[in-house]
C-alpha cells in the first residue's frame, strides 16, 4: 500500500482521508489543511518525511509558472524544503497535462462550454496552463489575480495570456518577498463572505480555477454559471447544486466514493508514489500515466439546462412590409424610398418569441427569439457590408442577452460580405447562415417537383444551377452533378465558373458539366433548373425559352422568377426552395409570411441545431462542406422534420394542378414536335 498526505495551506474543514486502488494498487491519502498557518505547514511535512510515500503542497507553489517565465516564492521553497527523504510535489506538472487534457475533452463532450464564452480565471499565476488551454477556445478572458491576490479594486485586471504575463512580470518579483498567505488569501477569512471579486463572477458565464478561491470569493446567486475546478466535496457539490450552478467540470474522474475528487498536488503525488520516482514526474511519465489511467474529466449537469435558445434575424423584403408591423403602420402614408432609407439605419428590433417547436428525439422544446433589421435587399446591396455586419453583431448581442446560444441569419443577412464569417468573428454566440439545411431542403424539394413532373423517375435529367458560384449554388452543383450527372454551371465570372467545374469533374468522374455565363442557351433542355442569385433588378430566366413541363426551383429571396413571367407559362412547375414543418406545435408570434407550423430552411436549421444543441458556428462563409448538408438530412430524421408540401407561389401544389401542367406540357411539345416524355416509377 502507498501513502500519502496532500498539506494544504487551505482550511482544515475541508481535510479527509480516503483509501482507493489506482492501476492495481491500494493507496491511502490523507490531507491537512493548515488555515493559511505556514509554520504549521513546515512542521507536518518534517513530521510526515520518511512515513508516506509522497507530500503534496496544496496552495503552496514555491514556482510559479507563467509563460515562459519561473518565479520562485522564497517562503514555498522552503517549506517544501523541509522534506529531506520524502518527495515533495505542488501539482505543477498536473496543471500542464493531466489538466489541459481534462479541457480538450469536455469541449469534445460539450462543444459549446467555452466558445466566444465569457470566462473568469479565479488565478492565473496558479494556473497558467489551465488558462493557456482554455484561451484556444476564443473566449473572452478576465483574470481575477489582482482583486484576489492584493484586493486592490483600482487595479486592472488582465484579459489575455499576454496581460496576465505582463502583471506576473511587474508583481511577482516584489509578492515572492512577502509571507506566502498573501498570495494564497483563503485561509484568512469566512469562505463565501468575500465580495472584493463580486463584480467578476457577475460578469462571467464559466468560473475556472483552484476550488478554494471560488469557496471563498464567489458570491451566492451562482444561477446558470458552468464552473471547471479541481476538488470538491460532495457536500460542496450539492451546495454549488443549490446556488443555481448549471454545469460543473471536474478535471478528474472520482478516485473513491466519500471523497470523489482530488487537486492537483494529490494526484501527482500519486504519480510519484506509484511510478517510485525521487521527485517530480516529468510530462513524458505523466502522460502515459494519464493514458495508463484512463483519466478523463467529469462533467455534470447539477440543475436542469434551460430551453435550447436560439434567434433568428429577418428583415423586410419590400419597403411597404415595414408598415405591416403596428409600431411602424403610420410609415404608409410617407414616401417609400424614404421609409426604405430612414428604416436602414434602424437598430436590430425584437418581434417575438418562437415556442412550441419541440423534438420527437428527446422530447425538448426549442425556444427561439425573432428579431429584425430594418434593411431591405436593396438598401443592404447598396452599401458596405461593414453597415449589415455592425447591425447583425449588435443583433447577436441583443440576443445573447435574451438568452440565445445561437443565431441565425435570414435571407439577405447570410449573403451579404463574407456570409457570416465576420460577425461570427464578433459575436459571443453560435452564427449559421442556415444554408446546409436550405441545400438539402432545395434538393428535396427538386425531386420531388421533377418526379411529380415525370410521372416517375425519370431516367435521365438535365440540371442547369444559376448562381452556380455562391454559397448554395456550389454545393447544390456538385451534389445534383453525382445525382443526375448532366449539369450546366450558370455564373457572370468565369474564373470562379472553372474552378468549380473541375472540381465536380475530378469529385465525380464521368459526369458531363458545362459552364458557362448565361442561361438562354441551356435553360431550353434543362429538366430542373435551381436558381439561387441575389438579382434584385432584372429577369434571370426567360421563360418564354423553357423546355414543356420544366421544374424551377426558386431558392433565391426576393424569387427570381416572378409570378407575372410564370403565367405565360402554366405548363412549368415552380416551386419555392423546400419549406419545412417543425416538429411540435411551432407558434412564431409573429406573421412570417408561411402556413403555420412552416418555416423557411434558414430558420429551420437554426432551430434544428438547437434542439441537437449545437451551438457553435455552424453554416458560414461562401462554402457549404457536403457534408454538413448530409448532416442535416440525418438530423432533419432524427428531430422529426419535415418537408412541406410543394408551393408556388405562396399556393400548394395539388395533384390536379401537376395533372394540368403535364397535360399542357404533352401539348406545347406536339405542338413543337418533340418527343413525348415517359417517366419510370
């Protein structure tokens, strides 16, 4: 059997002893707190030196270890001196892997738990690498060091590695003179009393770091926060249960039943008592230690997560929609082009809260929160994208404070500049264009339109993509080029139009892809055409030149085709980019110009990645990746969506209405002399 002792410069309230098995051997620990006493501390480890196998030094850090930089603490150095037989650890080599380690998988297990999150470190200098791992996250970091350490209120407190390394460099030099309980404040007072850090742990979403500064400096409402420590009780948990706490991260798995967890200077000196090394592990004995020991974090949900929250931004398509809001009805009596220029320039505004959308998978309602610019496709396509982006990140922030985790853009906010990219950049929580779920849907759609057209599957179909360069038109091209394998690239730039096609030529060989900048010439032996432009002025297809009984799919918003140039036509199908019925009883609390239950893809997939609690970045940026359009296809299934019934133009297409276009269609193509289409079911 291994014994060992953890003496901890912290309360002696908190002391146990526990015995456990670890990779086959028994170990029996015991810790001692001193109540900040340092002479004490001295005093156990002289009195413990050659009876346990290892010391760990709880609170006590005789080298601090930021950046690159080492600060020795004089008093900690000897203290820990006092041990001439028994090796002496602090859990510095712990901190640097066993802990960063712990961080990598509970962001593999919650993806969301620090991403753009605001996070408080209770002390940086102690644990420098815990901070280094969490800061590849993109959080946005306070350290509470100089309130803690000093309670200095008047003192900046670092908000990067960098601040935190320039602090530890102008601070540490002149504390390592002074008595060591001024670095390592818990032992001086009530835990749970000290309000000196109150406004830090207000302003934080994630409390990380030692559990003896958070005992002692977090105040009591701790309601949704997600904390990540060391070692607390299970008494300790229960309290923080109690408090309001949300989720919590322990960077050990529990090593005994009475006593579950384990800081850092006790776990390493098990490393050392169990590998029978004379001193410090060093990292390389300390991975395979972990790796060895299975180690990984444990994270717990201690009250109940709250709604999946998401937001979703529109903004009217036409200027005179503006009046169809109550607060702006009086705007109909002003000129148009000045209500479309006054209402750019509004603040994002809120509409309405979106209940009722509710999984078949686990039974979880979605909420979500609708908000609006006041820019029209016109008004954002005539000025700088900085004017959209400025409006949507104020929008994200706006929802943030409602709750959301996510947002998603609607229409002609996820097209405008980068797609996204930039205020995803910005924004402090999850962004998605919704265009992965609006690909799949379109697809959908277009099947079902072309075999309804058909009488069948057909066995062979022409696709032509106008707007085959954008975000949706590409991946719309290179999935219907490996489902159909015919299909005509509509763009204005050749370079982009190349580049794609030699992608789906080298993705599916064998397939027969042309390019080229106009449609006139293609769109008179197209089967299915999908367009998806940002044309505001202008006819992107010419009807007139439409091959009989041809399917659109109208993806774009404001649509492409206008209801007018189709009824020159009534032998073509056009129908909208697949709509979508959430599964529940969805109640928008606002008109979205949709049947109820239905909403357009964007804002399905927004609410799609919430109820799958996904709450990261998800569709950005000016290319879809295949596979997240296959994702969602899988997920669509899994949360019990649906496609809607086929539109056009606001009106579901019946049978009757396909019967009468195909008969039309047989007509025009007597009357043209063509062939007459059979399709195969």
């Amino acid at each position: 059997m291994k014994r060992i002792v953890s003496i901890s410069l912290g309360s002696s309230a908190r002391d146990y002893r526990v015995t456990t098995s670890i990779l086959g051997q028994t170990i029996e620990l015991e810790r001692l707190g001193v109540d900040g006493n340092t002479a004490r501390a001295a005093e156990l480890i002289r009195a413990f030196d050659g009876r346990v196998d290892a010391i760990g030094l709880g609170g006590l850090t005789p080298v601090f270890r930021v950046g690159r930089a080492r600060y020795p603490h004089h008093e900690a150095i000897q203290i820990a001196a006092e041990a001439r037989r028994t090796p002496v650890v602090d859990g510095g080599v712990v901190k640097a892997t066993l802990e960063r380690w712990a961080i990598a998988q509970a962001v593999r297990k919650i993806p969301s738990l620090l991403r753009y999150r605001r996070v408080l470190m209770t002390s940086g200098i102690e644990r420098y690498q815990l901070a280094a791992a969490i800061s590849q996250y993109e959080p946005e970091l306070r350290f509470a060091d100089p309130l803690i350490h000093s309670g200095l209120p008047f003192l900046p407190v670092p908000r990067s590695l960098e601040q935190l390394e320039l602090y530890a460099a102008t601070t540490l030099p002149v504390t390592a003179l002074l008595p060591y309980r001024i670095l390592h404040p818990v032992a001086l007072g009530q835990e749970g009393h000290d309000r000196r850090a109150t406004g830090l742990f207000a302003w934080a979403q994630v409390i990380a770091g030692d559990f003896a500064f958070i005992r002692r400096f977090a105040p009591v409402d701790l309601t949704g926060k997600t904390i990540i420590t060391d070692d607390p009780s299970p008494a300790e948990i229960e309290e923080l249960r109690e408090r309001g706490v949300m989720t919590l991260v322990t960077m050990t798995p529990p090593i005994s039943t009475e006593r579950p967890f384990l800081a850092a200077d006790a776990i390493e000196a098990i490393m050392v008592a169990l590998q029978e090394t004379d001193g410090q592990p060093g990292e390389a004995d300390a991975l395979d230690f972990i790796a060895a020991a299975g180690w990984t974090p444990t994270v717990q949900d201690l009250n109940p997560r709250p709604l999946p929250k998401f937001a979703f931004v529109i903004h009217p398509l036409r200027t005179n929609l503006i009046a169809n809001d109550p607060r702006f009805s009086w705007t109909r009596f002003l000129p148009e082009r000045l209500v479309e220029r006054i209402a750019a320039h509004m603040p994002p505004l809120y509409l309405s809260r979106i209940r009722g959308i509710r999984s078949i998978a686990t039974g979880q309602e979605a909420e979500g929160i609708l908000l609006s610019l006041g820019t029209t496709p016109r008004e954002m396509m005539r000025r700088p994208p900085s004017f959209t982006y400025r409006r949507l990140i104020r929008a994200a922030r706006m929802s943030e404070r409602m709750g959301a985790q996510l947002m998603g853009l609607g229409a002609f906010t996820s097209v405008v500049g980068d797609a996204g990219i930039t205020v995803a950049q910005k924004a402090d929580i999850g962004i998605t264009s919704g265009n992965s779920l609006t690909v799949a849907a379109t697809l959908e759609a277009a099947k079902q339109a072309v075999y309804l057209m058909k009488g069948g599957r057909p066995d062979k179909v022409r696709a032509v993509v106008i707007g085959a360069t954008g975000s949706i038109g590409a991946v719309c091209a290179r999935l219907l080029a490996q489902a159909v394998r015919d299909v005509v690239l509509i763009a204005p730039r050749p370079e982009r139009l190349l580049l794609l096609k030699q992608q789906i030529e080298q993705e599916t060989p064998g397939a027969r892809v042309i390019a080229a900048t106009h449609p006139d010439a293609y769109v008179g032996d197209a089967d299915l055409i999908i367009t998806t432009t940002s044309a505001l002025t202008g006819k992107v297809i010419n009807v007139d030149k439409l091959k009989p009984g041809a399917v659109i799919c109208d993806v774009a918003r404001p649509p492409d085709v206008k209801e007018a140039d189709a009824a020159r036509r009534p032998d073509v199908l056009i129908v909208e980019s697949g709509e979508i019925v959430l599964p529940g009883e969805p109640d928008f609390g606002f008109d979205i110009d949709m049947p109820p239950g239905t909403a357009y893809a964007c804002l399905s997939e927004t609410a799609l990645l919430a109820m799958d609690g996904k709450f990261e970045d998800y569709t950005l940026g000016r290319t879809i990746e295949i596979d997240r359009v296959k994702e969602m296809y899988r997920l669509w299934q899994k949360h019990g969506l649906k496609l809607a019934g086929l539109r056009s133009f606001g009106v579901y297409v019946t049978d009757e209405m396909i019967a009468e276009k195909r008969r039309l269609a047989e007509e025009l193509r007597r009357e043209r002399g063509l062939p007459q289409e059979i399709g195969s079911a």
